[in-house]
C-alpha cells in the first residue's frame, strides 16, 4: 500500500521536474475538521507553465509510484489546477491566484514545510 507520505514526495518532484515554484506541504494529520491529510501548493509564471507543472505531477506520480488523481479541475484556464489524490490535494497556481486565495493561511495552524526552490 502507497503511504501519503510518498506520494507527496513523488508530487514534490514533478512540481521540481517542471521548475514548480514556492512548494509549500501543508501536513493537515493533527487537526481534526481538516479536508485532507497533506496540501501540496506551488505556483507557476503563467498559465502554460501551470499547466505543464500539473501535467507533470500527474505523469510523474503515475510512472513512479502508478498512482493517479481521483480528479482534476482547471485546466481550461490554468490559473489554478487543482488534483484530488485522496488524502493528498494539490494546488498549482498562477501567483497572483496564490496571493489572492491564500491558502496557506488559512491553514496556519497546520504544520507548513516550505521546500526551496530549485535553480
């Protein structure tokens, strides 16, 4: 059985493959009223780079560790991409979608890892 934990490394590194940018885990596991287990959240420079960020989280995943996303929602505009793994959400965002919806801090009691950003 594939943990959480896995797959949000193997989500780390496709958002990494595609130069994903500002990579916040969300760890959500202490808190009781949460949706999820893990957020994963980065963001993109535009909406072409979005898109081949998600793209390659789905591949990614699906080739090392042959899991795939229950769902997905906005690729038509890919201002903000969003893939439903279960216990594992991730969120690709344009920034200043990012900025605007705030994610992170609506959470903020939750246990936030920020990941650097590669070069």
């Amino acid at each position: 059985m594939i943990k959480n934990e896995q797959i949000v490394n193997k989500i780390v590194e496709g958002i990494q493959e595609r130069k994903g940018k500002k990579i916040t885990v969300v760890n959500l596991t202490r808190l009781n009223d949460a949706p999820c287990s893990y957020f994963v959240i980065c963001e993109g420079d535009s909406n072409i780079h979005v898109n081949a960020v998600a793209i390659s989280v789905k591949d990614y995943v699906s080739e090392k560790i042959h899991v795939k996303p229950y769902a997905s929602d906005g690729f038509e505009n890919a201002e903000w991409i969003a893939m439903d793994y279960g216990h594992v959400i991730v969120h690709v965002f344009q920034r200043h979608t990012r900025e605007f919806y705030d994610i992170e801090h609506l959470w903020a009691d939750a246990d936030l890892q920020f990941i650097q950003d590669l070069n």
